[in-house]
C-alpha cells in the first residue's frame, strides 16, 4: 500500500514537471512572435498615422486647438489646395438670400440659405466640432467645425444645436436644426468657410443652387481668391448668372464680360464661335431669331464676331 502511494506521488510530480516544462517551450515559442507583432503593430500605426497626417492637411495649417473663440485670423498659405470629395450640403434648400461681401455698411462674412426652424442641418465635411456656442448679439446658437481638409464651416441662428465640442462628425451628419436666433431677420442658416480664420466665399466651392461642389478641389491662391470671390457670386449668388451647358469651360470670361451688370436669376447666355449666325444659335437654344434680335439689340445687319456674349432668354 504504501509503495502505490510513492509510486503515485512520483508520478503526480513527473507529470507537474512536465506540464511546466512544456509551459515553458510554450512561452519561449511565443515570445519571437509577440516581438514580430509589437513590430508589425508599430509598422501599421506609422502608417496610420502618416496617413491621417496626409488625409488632414489641417494639421499643417493650424497651430493650436481652441475652443474659445469663434474665428482668429492667422497667416494665410500663399497657395493651398482643398479636397471638396467626400462633401454633404449643410441644408437641402436651393434658395439664397444673402451673399457674401459688403451688406448694409459692413462684411457679411458668409452666405444666408433660407431654411425653416427645425430643419436638419448637417455637417459639409468631416472633421472635428470645435465651437458650440450661443451669441445673443451675433451668430445665435451656433456650430465651429475644423474639417481635415484645412477648412472651417460656421453654421449660424440655428434653433438647436445636436453635437458637442470636440466630437467627431462625419460629412452628413446632423449638427443642428434650423433657426432664427441670434441676430437675424428670419429664420436661415447664415454659413461660412474660413481658412486659417480668414472668411472665403462659399459660393468659391458650393452651388446651392444646383446642391453641388464646383469641383473635386479649390486651389486657393493667395493673390487672387477676392477676384474670384466677385466672379463666384456672379455665377452662384443670389441674383446669380446661369449659362448653357455647352458654356461651361468658358464661365469665367463670361462673367467678366459683364462686371457691373444685374440679371434676373434665369437669364442665360451664349458665346458666339466662329462661324455661328443668329440662324444656327437659335436653332441650338431653341429660340427664334426675333426673340435674340430683341434681347440683345441687334439688328438684321449686325454682324456677330467669335467671343461676342448674347443673352438667349
């Protein structure tokens, strides 16, 4: 009897032995591989970070973080391109109110959408929430994104806001609901886009209009972004120039042809190639040639010449 229970407890202690042991190849078997993960985790977050770094040229443009002021104007880049991809239009309203500029002795520094209280408002592109905030005597309840493009959206007089600061947002996303808080006349979205705190025309970068971006991207130049901001609100303002579509590689001459000029909203026009006659542009416009004659003063013996802007409705 008592030899079974040596020979049992010699076993047990065999077998203790041999379970530690084989614990032990297990881990040293294993360590090479934490070593090799720890190293392709350090690999994948370089890479994530290189490209977060890359995908938010934000990151370049502004020093700090801050949520205490609405807009501080810093040093603007000489050139700077911003992604449009990947957008959302803040509110589904085609109708605009107000441009940007010079208004009533003073900068209006954004654009007025007219939108009804308690409709959504959203997020133009992703980024981070950095201002939610109430002014009496300014912009009302009010939303501040910095977006990883490099640009920052005002969204003012909103009724409600739906997002806090320092929460990350997602192009689409609701931010807020429609208002007339603040100082405001009626209820509307006033909506602005900054660069490095310094207010650009939207109508730069949105047709609201057409509920669409210019363009995949908006090359901002230093030297001449308030030219183009004049011609921009010709085109896509409030009392905005529409042309034909075959115009459309051309609309900027088109707008500088008539500088000082106002246009009723629909008024459309044609540039004349070489070629054309008043014939062929009616039949291309579906129009006649006594309504071209009448729009644009001509006569049965003007000549048009290659360039020449004509209004077709």
């Amino acid at each position: 009897m008592i030899l079974n229970i040596k020979k049992l407890l010699i076993f047990t202690i065999a077998s203790i032995s041999t379970i530690q042991a084989s614990g032990q190849d297990l881990l040293a078997r294993q360590a090479p591989v934490d070593r090799r993960m720890k190293a392709v985790d350090s690999v994948a977050l370089r890479r994530l970070i290189y490209t977060e770094n890359y995908d938010s040229p934000a990151e370049d443009l502004y020093e700090d973080w801050s949520n205490k002021y609405a807009h501080r104007e810093t040093a603007l880049p000489d050139s700077f391109r911003i992604s449009l991809r990947d957008f959302c239009m803040p509110t589904t309203s085609r109708v605009l109110t107000s441009n940007f500029g010079a208004r009533w002795g003073r900068q209006h520094k954004g654009l007025d959408i007219k939108v009804y209280i308690g409709d959504t408002i959203r997020a133009a592109f992703s980024g981070k929430v950095r201002i939610v905030r109430y002014e009496r005597r300014g912009y009302g309840k009010y939303v501040v994104i910095r977006h990883y493009n490099g640009l920052e959206t005002i969204y003012g007089h909103m009724s409600k806001q739906l997002v806090t600061e320092d929460q990350e947002v997602r192009a689409g996303d609701p931010i807020g609901l429609g208002g007339n808080t603040g100082r405001s006349t009626g209820s509307h979205l006033h909506f602005e886009t900054r660069l490095c705190g310094v207010a650009l025309n939207p109508a730069l970068m949105f047709d609201f209009r057409n509920q669409d971006v210019v363009d995949d991207y908006y090359v901002f130049h230093k030297s001449s972004y308030q030219k183009e901001s004049t011609i921009a609100t010709r085109l896509r303002g409030v009392n905005g120039i529409s042309f034909g579509s075959s115009d459309t590689d051309d609309v900027v001459e088109l707008a500088a042809a008539a500088p000082d000029a106002s246009y009723d909203q629909e008024t459309r026009f044609h540039k004349v190639k070489r070629g054309e006659t008043l014939y062929s542009i009616a039949r291309h416009r579906n129009t006649t040639i006594a309504a071209l004659m009448k729009l644009n003063h001509l006569s049965k013996r003007s000549k048009l010449r290659p360039g020449q802007i004509l209004k077709f409705n």
